[in-house]
C-alpha cells in the first residue's frame, strides 16, 4: 500500500526506532508510548488489520506472537506484558495495517476495559 506509513517503515521510506527486523517482521518503539516499555510488531505483508488475516497468515501470526515474548523480555518485561490487537474502527485500530502494541515495564498495567 503506498500510503500505508507502517508499509513505508517496511520499505525503509520512514525512519523507525527498530529494535528487531528480519525478512517478514519489524519491531520498533511506538512514537507515542503509554508504559515504559512499548514497541510495536508489524508484518512487512500488508494486511489491514486481524480481521483479514486467513490461513495463509497462520505461520506469520505464530512468529509474530513468539518473537513478541521473545522481545518483550528482551526490553525488561521480565514479569509480564500485554500484546494488544485493535481490530478495526470499533476496535480503535488507528493504522490499518496489523500491528501488535506490546506494553510493559509498570508493576500493574491499568485494567482493559473501563467500566462506565
């Protein structure tokens, strides 16, 4: 996608903070970080968000969950962390291209849902 700014990080057309690359995945700092750790992973392969991803993604979704781990304790995230997936505009996905946030480095990360 030619407009698509996680794609131009992929292309290298965007300067990122990397911590990770290799031929299928990035990993990079977010730029508006909301815990002391926070990185996002993406697919160099376009998808627009998790709701697309089918059987053919299988094996990329696998590596991506396992270098997240991988990763996170890399970072400090020695006692826990959280990956989160928004999916969509009702899931407040922001970029449309699937990306994992994964956050950590507070003793207690706040709640998931607030309730009102």
């Amino acid at each position: 996608m030619d407009n698509c700014i996680f794609c131009k990080i992929a292309r290298k057309e965007i300067p990122a903070n990397k911590i990770y690359e290799d031929e299928h995945i990035i990993a990079f700092h977010d730029i508006h970080p909301v815990a002391p750790i926070h990185f996002l992973l993406i697919p160099k392969l376009h998808i627009d968000s998790l709701a697309d991803a089918d059987d053919s993604h299988r094996d990329l979704l696998g590596r991506m969950m396992v270098l997240a781990s991988k990763l996170a304790k890399t970072q400090g995230c020695n006692e826990g962390f959280r990956i989160i997936v928004n999916t969509g505009r009702i899931g407040g996905q922001e970029v449309f291209h699937l990306h994992f946030h994964v956050i950590g480095g507070h003793q207690h990360l706040p709640g998931m849902i607030h309730q009102g």
